[in-house]
C-alpha cells in the first residue's frame, strides 16, 4: 500500500495545524492587548518539542497596562495547554491553565521595583512506570538601580525567585 495515498487525502484534517494571532492598542487608555490561538492535529509535523503523535490546543491572552504616566505598569497573562498523547496505553491528557501577573513600578532616583506571581502545575514521569503532577506556585521580585558613584556609572541589582511545589496525583502508565 502507498503512503502517498494519505498526501491526498484531503478529509483527514488529523495532519492539519492553525494558528491565529492578534493584538491591538487602545489609544486613550494605552492598554495593550494581545493574543494567540493554536490547535495541531495528531499527525502534523514541525520541529516543535512533544509534538508529534499528539493532539494540541494552546491559547494565550496577555493585558499590559501602564499606569500613572507610565511610572507603574501591569501585565497579566493566561495560557491554556492541553494536550493527548496516544504514545502511552492509557492516553495522557492535560489541560493546565498557566496564570501569571507583573506589577513593575519606576519612579525618577529610585530603584525599579517588579513584583511577579505564577501558579502552574507539570506532569512528569518518574521511573517510565508513573507519571505525577506537581503544583507549583512561584513569586519573583527585583529592584534594580542605575546611579553615579565618583563619576563611574553603577548598576546593582536584588533579586528574589521563591517556589512552592506540591506533589498533587500519581498515574500508573504501562509504556
């Protein structure tokens, strides 16, 4: 039997990938908004990471909104993942919604604060017998800081990266 019949076979949208991308200004608020939608079929081919021989449907909104003459931003994000994997006996299925959220403030002669927070959750396989998922919950903050010290340029900088991850579920997978 040919492969080449399946080059041909237009019906079977099993190889097929869309993406969708927008954004746009809001002028008078100067809100930034923008945003993606992809979904893969299981047969499609890239060079992507955990790609092939499974169904994807990704999304993703993102809002920046500065503030106060621009001295305080905002940026919030959501992301959904949710992907199938036949490659396994008992098909993996995930479907993680990834939140995050940045306030930076930037205020003349002082450091340039950011503060950000993002909940998420993996799966991961552990001895190719079980596959866990974890939540996670990581918050970042910086100050950084431009200065003159006898006439030489200086930046120093603080940085702040602290997770918290908690084993959720355990699936036995025959591989």
């Amino acid at each position: 039997v040919s492969q080449s019949r399946y080059l041909w076979n237009f019906s079977d949208n099993s190889n097929a990938a869309y993406y969708l991308r927008g954004e746009t200004f809001l002028e008078p608020t100067d809100t930034r908004l923008s945003g993606y939608y992809k979904n893969t079929g299981r047969n499609f081919q890239s060079f992507g990471l955990f790609s092939m021989n499974t169904n994807q449907e990704i999304w993703q909104l993102k809002l920046e909104q500065p503030l106060f003459k621009n001295r305080i931003s905002f940026t919030g994000m959501l992301r959904k993942n949710d992907f199938q994997s036949p490659l396994v006996n008992q098909t993996i299925q995930s479907a993680t919604l990834f939140k995050s959220a940045q306030l930076m403030v930037r205020f003349p002669k002082w450091p340039v604060v950011s503060l950000g927070y993002m909940p998420g959750s993996q799966l991961y396989f552990v001895d190719n017998q079980r596959i866990n998922q974890s939540v996670f919950y990581i918050a970042n903050a910086s100050a950084m800081y431009r200065y003159q010290w006898s006439g030489i340029s200086m930046f120093s900088s603080v940085l702040y990266s602290g997770t918290i991850t908690i084993p959720k579920k355990t699936l036995n997978v025959n591989l």
